[in-house]
C-alpha cells in the first residue's frame, strides 16, 4: 500500500538568491513536502517507529535551509529531496516543494516555486553514478 505524509508550508527565513541583497539581507521560505510510504503497520500498531517521523523531516528541511545559501531555489529543493531520501529509508517517493516569498521580479509576484519529484530508485542511481565517477 502506498500512503502519503505531507508537510505543508513549513517556513524558515534563508539567505538564498542571486542578488546580493537576497544573500545578506535574507527572506521568508516555505517548503512542502510529499512523502510517499507505507505507514500501514505503524497505523496498525500506533507505533511512531514504525513510520516516518516528520518533526524530525522538520528538523532536517530546516537545517538544510539555514546551513548554506544557495544562489537557486532549486539547488536547495534538489539538496532536501536527496537529504531525506538518504537519512528516511521508508520514503518510497517524495516530493519537495521550495517556494520563496515576494521574490525581486520589478513587480508584484506573490511568490516562486519549484518542485522536485524523485523516487528512491532514482537516488540510488545517482548515489552510483556518483561512485563510478569518483
């Protein structure tokens, strides 16, 4: 069976974008995160183990967002997807979505979004390539 666990609008304050502004002075980030499992024996047993533990995906994605500032919202979306792949052996698939508030457009835009979709077999081959190159 595959279920989903979404977090929703998670917001962090980052220091990511081109301009040098957006690098110094900062701005409000939001993620959403898709994540595709199976919690049918952790529903069944109301155990937390059993399933993914999204204060600590939480945690992560927060990290993640303050520990370095990237010039692209979506390098930073690419670094979640393959962080929670890599640390949540229960994620099938996920999700991720990184979207920045009141982006410097010369205009009015209410925000920017992108979105990564990655399965675990996707990131196993990569982390591979990544081995045979190495």
């Amino acid at each position: 069976m595959l279920n989903i666990i979404r977090i929703k609008k998670a917001v962090f304050y980052g220091y990511h974008g081109v301009l040098s502004q957006e690098q110094s002075v900062g701005g409000r980030f939001e993620a959403d995160v898709d994540m595709y499992t199976d919690f049918t024996a952790a529903a069944k047993e109301d155990n937390l183990t059993r399933t993914i533990n999204y204060e600590k995906v939480y945690q992560c994605i927060n990290r993640l967002t303050l520990e370095k500032k990237h010039y692209l919202i979506e390098s930073l979306a690419v670094l979640i997807a393959d962080e929670l792949l890599d640390r949540f052996g229960n994620i099938q698939k996920l999700s991720v979505r990184v979207i920045k508030n009141n982006p410097p457009l010369g205009g009015v835009v209410d925000c920017v979004e992108v979105e990564v979709i990655k399965t675990r077999d996707e990131r196993e081959r990569e982390k591979q390539a990544l081995k045979l190159t190495t």
